[in-house]
C-alpha cells in the first residue's frame, strides 16, 4: 500500500478471525480503502478492496481505533473489534451474508468497548447501525446494543435487515415480523451457531 501512497485497513473477515472468531474461514484478505483498487492475487493469496467513502474513511481509521497484524514484511494495521463489527454490518454482503454476520456478532460482540462503539458509529449508515444493535441484542450482547439504540431516535423510516432482497410486489413485506425497537423489517432468518 505504501507503493500505492495509499492508507488501508484489513477488516471484515480476515479482521474478524483475527479477532478470535472462528467460524469465518478468511480465504481472502478484504482490505478497506478509500479509493476504487482492483482486485488481485498474489501467490495463492486474494487481496479483495472495499471501497469506503474518503471523508468516512478518514474519520474512522484512527490509530485508536485500529490493530496491527505482524506479517513478513512488517506490521499491517487491521480493524480494531469496534470498527470491524461496524465495517461488518455495513458491508454484510462480504460477510456471508446477515448470519454470517451474526455470527461474528455473536463471537466478538460481547468484547467490543461500547463507548468506542457509539463513537465509532456516528459515522456510519444509521441502517448499518441499527441492524448491528439488532443482531447485538439478538445474540445477548446487551450493553453494546444499548448504547446503539440511540441512533434509532434518528432514523425517519423502518428499513428491511437485508436490503439486498427484493420484493415483485411492495405487500409482501407486510408478511415479515417488525422490530419497532430497531425500525426494522426482519425479512430474512437469521441462523447462529451455538
């Protein structure tokens, strides 16, 4: 990255099971950037780049907020347990999906600093917030959650958990349970390993 001239953290999954979660296999290093960078593999080796806005990334990438990795060629910064929860619930489609990201929830949740949580989440999506709150509280990590629920008092519509699937007809969301606590449609089932 340096050769690049460009700033970076590793996050989501290889971030996760850096953490200590160890359902996630990481195969690919997904590394988050605030500027569009193809992909590539060296070696056998995948370097995924996931692309966040400037602004946001500049504000969140802080040496507070961040770990370092030992690799062969020095020390990487990787995401610290707040900011990978957070990067995993914006980016949940990199993630396995809503239970691949409930899993992480479950595994690394109960760790997460909640002050440095609610810090941390003044920067992102208050639907990425508020479907982390949710799957915080889901997966008994309360004390985090709590301090999430906050940013619900600012949300101006009720959002599905995974806006990724769509609907033919706009009445088949009535057909889904409602979360008013978090202003969420649950429109998909979330399954954890216990």
């Amino acid at each position: 990255m340096n050769h690049l001239k460009l700033d970076y953290r590793i996050s989501l999954l290889r971030a996760a099971a850096f953490h200590g979660t160890s359902h996630q296999a990481a195969m690919v290093f997904q590394v988050i950037v605030p500027k569009q960078v193809r992909n590539f593999k060296i070696g056998r080796h995948r370097l995924e780049f996931v692309y966040q806005n400037p602004t946001i990334f500049r504000h969140v990438n802080q040496a507070d907020w961040l770990d370092s990795l030992k690799t062969d060629a020095g020390f990487a910064k990787v995401a610290g347990i707040e900011l990978t929860l957070l990067d995993c619930a914006r980016y949940f489609h990199k993630v396995a999906g809503i239970s691949g990201l409930a899993q992480i929830i479950k595994d690394l949740g109960g760790q997460a600093n909640s002050s440095k949580l609610a810090k941390i989440a003044a920067y992102y999506e208050n639907s990425s917030v508020r479907r982390l709150g949710y799957l915080l509280e889901r997966v008994g990590h309360i004390r985090q959650s709590n301090v999430l629920h906050t940013f619900v008092k600012k949300a101006k519509t009720v959002v599905l958990l995974n806006p990724s699937v769509k609907y033919l007809t706009e009445g088949l969301t009535q057909l889904h349970d409602k979360v008013p606590k978090w202003m969420l449609i649950i429109n998909e089932p979330v399954e954890i390993d216990y």
